[in-house]
C-alpha cells in the first residue's frame, strides 16, 4: 500500500522579555520555504527534516513537502506574523489533501501576541483541518515549553536528546519510524504528557554533565521497556512568562497508560529528590576574568545573559569591555549591530577611526579600531552542530581590531554562535585568541569544543540572565523549583 504524507512547520523560541518582536522579515532573513525547495534545503542536512526524508524515502512514500518556516529565536511574534504564516501553509496544505498523515516540526517555545500556546494553536488548527482519522507525527526542540493542546492536537512527539542539538537527524528518523510503524497498523501509540513543577536553569542543561546526564540515563533505562516507544525530556524555555513554561516529559507507550503513568511517577520523583541540582552555579565576570591567567588557551567564554539562541540580542559589550579593561587577554566577540556595520562603509582596510556601538541597554559604547574587512556575511556548515542549519547568513558584516588588540565582527543580522565557519570563513582563527567569546550557554559548544580546550559560562546580565528568579513572571504555574520548594503533591 502507498502512503502520502506531508511535511510542514513553524519554528521559533520567543522570549517574552525581549521587546522586539520577531515579524516576517526575520522568518524571511532565517528560511521560509514551501514546496520541494525544503527537500533542497534539508535532505542532507543534520536536521529532523532531513531523518524524515530519509524514512520516508527508503520506505517508497509518497513526500509532500508543505511549508517551513524558521527565525532566529526573538521577541514574541508579532499577530500579523502568526495571521500570515499559518494563512501560507495551510494554503499550501488545502491544495495537497488528503494526505495519510503529517510529519510536523514545531519547535515547542513560539509565543505570538494572540496565542501564548502559538504551537499548541498551530497543532489544533492543523488537526482541525485534516481531521481525527489523519495522523500528525513530529519532533520537538527540547526547549519547548510542552503543553496540553501540543499533545491533545498530536499523535506522537518526539524532541531531541541531545543539548547542543546534535542528534536532531537522528530525531526525525525516530519520529517518522514511529509513522511508518503507525501507517502499517503495526503500533497503536499512546502519548502521556507530564508537567513537571521545575524549570531548569539554562546553564545546567548541558546534557552529557549532570544533573541533566543523570536524567537522560534514567530516562534511558525506563526506555528500554517493553510497552514504552519513546520518552522524550523536554529541558523547557525559562525566558517565557507563560502558564507552560517549565520542563516536561512525553511519554509514548504501545496503548498502555497504566505503564506510562507508572514511569511517570518515576521519573517526577527523581526531579523531587534532584531538585537543588537543576539550579546553576552562576560565576560572575569578575572570577570568571580572575581564572582565565591559569586556563588553558583559547578559553571559550559564555556569555549567558546575551545568549542569541535563547533570543537575546546579541550586542552586549559586558564582556569585551571586561577584557579591554582587564588589558592583558585578547578577545575575538561578535555583535550584532547594522548601525555599526554602515559605520565602516567609508573606510579602507587599515584604517582607524572611532566606532560606536550600541549595546542591549541602548547604552552607546566607544572603541577606536582599525578595520580588517567587510563583506557579505553568508557561509555554510556541513558538520551536525545545534540548530542542524547549513546555511546562515550575517547579513552586510565587518571586522575591525580595537587599540587593545582585541577583534569585533559586527553583523547586519542576527546569528547564533551555532558555527565555527562563522570565524574560520572569514579569516579568523580561534588559535590568534586568548578568548572567544560566544553569545549562548550550551549551544555553541559543539562548535568551538574542538578548538577551545577551556569553557567558562558567565553570569551576566541581560534578556536571558541565567538566574531566572530575577524576571518577574506573571502567569507561571505556581509552586516551581527554583521559585518555590516542590514536593510530590505539586
Ligand atoms: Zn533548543
């Protein structure tokens, strides 16, 4: 029997403290596509649409690639954005039906000014449209903040194992497996979701360390059950003030909810007993300064407040200005700032002049510099990193050196560090540096890993400060871990 199954997805983590919302334009500077240009894009790409080709393909069905669109993570979305969107791909979808089924890839975290839910009314909209008898299949990010309507609207969902994000191919095989299982009447899958009272700080989800290695290897072994077909732990999205921010387990069994609820049991009484290990160390700059004279060189300095995966901005001098005043390290650091970049169009390499800079607080910065290069800022990376994107673009970019020796790309667009081609195409190598400093916190160590042998992640301030008890939420639920102590009755 042939089978017809259609791909489609909107992919974006919000953070509602940013004020900059996140429209079309930024969905058009990530990857907004339809048709068969999302197999162009994807098919070879360490990307969950690119494991679901691959099931797909092998198994002879019939591939109907909808829509995908994906922005850096940023404010929430804008309503006209959402309108829009969802207007596209279900357009597209409407033309194509019926199908057998879905393969969707939400991410888990969008918020828009309408839905706070953005997945969970994508999901709904989508399984109102195809009807109860079509199933929907998919992946998630494990930052998302997983709520009832995502499960409700879904067959089965599945989110990666691995943070950074290596193993998101490898994710939508699993996911569309499951699929062909489920289109053969082979498995008859129930999916159980549990919100746990925890919201994991970013800094200790970093999942080959503990604690989050200790889960994952619980979770592993309750995995290995008979009547389980995947446990999927979703870390959550701290930096949305949402009645779903927190973290999350999905527990998929072969029609056996008494089992799933048992492993459920199990697993929040782990968190219960863990809770103190999922709140962060938190070293400030200062100590973070203090040790680099002992550190291994390059030292990969994580700049946790401006982290641009988890939608900071990515222009914060905190950490350049430490290591200017400090006058003994030298720095390599990226900055997002087209103001800046315009700035430099009037010189020749070689030459000096004064840049300003504007900084996350609006607050202008001062550096005499002389400039490298600029150009345009497109490369590609073909390894597995987090985000499983091969192409990025920077947009209009320059390179300058301050007079303290330390180097500045300034970019038109914003990027997360996801890449060590966003350096090495450019010229620059790590190895010219005492520090490189990356705007993320667990993201970018899949990329610079091999070549920083020191990582220091640092509390500083900003849209994504990794003490999470410093932003004033209004609709989480209530008691959390580390708001609130939480037992088993929570
Ligand atoms: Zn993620």
């Amino acid at each position: 029997m042939s089978y017809r199954v259609a791909i489609l997805g909107i992919y974006h983590e919000s953070n509602t403290f940013v004020k900059v919302p996140t429209t079309l334009d930024d969905f058009r500077n990530g990857h907004l596509m339809k048709g068969w240009a999302i197999c162009a894009e994807y098919a070879s790409a360490h990307h969950e649409i690119g494991g679901m080709l691959e099931v797909l393909n092998r198994e002879g069905i019939e591939i109907v690639p909808v829509f995908f669109a994906e922005a850096t993570p940023g404010g929430k979305i804008t309503a006209g954005t959402c309108t829009q969107l969802l207007g596209e791909m279900f357009e597209v979808l409407r033309k194509v039906l019926p199908v057998d089924a879905c393969l969707v890839v939400p991410h888990g975290a969008a918020v828009c000014e309408e839905h706070a839910d953005m997945d969970g009314y994508w999901l709904s909209v989508l399984r109102n449209l195809v009807g109860e008898k079509t199933l929907i299949v998919g992946t998630l990010d494990p930052h998302a903040n997983v709520s009832s309507a995502m499960i409700e609207a879904t067959d089965v969902l599945v989110s990666y194992r691995t943070n950074p994000h290596i193993d998101q191919r490898r994710t939508g095989t699993e996911a569309a497996e499951l699929l062909v299982r489920m289109l053969k009447n082979e498995i008859v899958p129930h999916q159980q979701l549990l919100q746990l009272p925890l919201a994991i700080s970013i800094e200790q989800q970093y999942t080959s360390k503990d604690p989050c290695r200790s889960l994952y290897a619980l979770v592993d072994e309750l995995r290995n059950n008979d009547p389980i077909l995947s446990i999927s732990i979703n870390l959550g999205f701290p930096y949305a003030d949402v009645r779903e921010m927190g973290s999350t387990v999905i527990i998929i069994t072969n029609n056996q909810p008494e089992s799933a609820q048992k492993t459920a049991r199990h697993i929040k009484k782990y968190i219960v007993d863990h809770q103190e290990d999922f709140r962060g160390i938190k070293k400030d700059v200062n100590a973070v300064i203090t040790s680099l004279g002992s550190s291994e060189k390059p030292v990969l300095m994580l700049d946790m407040g401006d982290n641009v995966g988890g939608g900071a901005p990515g222009n914060s001098t905190v950490l350049l200005d430490a290591i200017e005043k400090g006058g003994v390290h030298k720095a390599f650091i990226c900055l997002y700032d087209p103001n800046a970049v315009l700035q430099t169009s009037d010189y020749q390499t070689g030459d000096q002049f004064e840049l300003v800079v504007t900084d996350h607080l609006n607050v202008k910065k001062y550096y005499d510099v002389a400039l490298i290069s600029c150009g345009d800022g497109k490369f590609h990376e073909p390894d597995p990193r987090h985000g499983g994107q091969a192409h990025f673009d920077m947009g209009r970019i320059a390179i300058v050196r301050t007079a303290r020796g330390n180097v500045i790309m300034l970019t038109s667009l914003r990027i997360s560090p996801f890449s060590l081609k966003q350096l090495t195409h450019f010229g620059i190598n790590p190895d010219m540096f005492d520090v490189v400093i990356a705007k993320g916190v667990n993201a970018p160590i899949a990329a610079y890993a091999p070549v920083c042998p020191t990582i220091l992640q640092v509390n500083t301030p900003g849209f994504t400060q990794a003490d999470m008890t410093l932003f004033a939420y209004a609709n989480r639920k209530k008691p959390m871990f580390p708001f609130e102590k939480i037992t088993m009755d929570d």
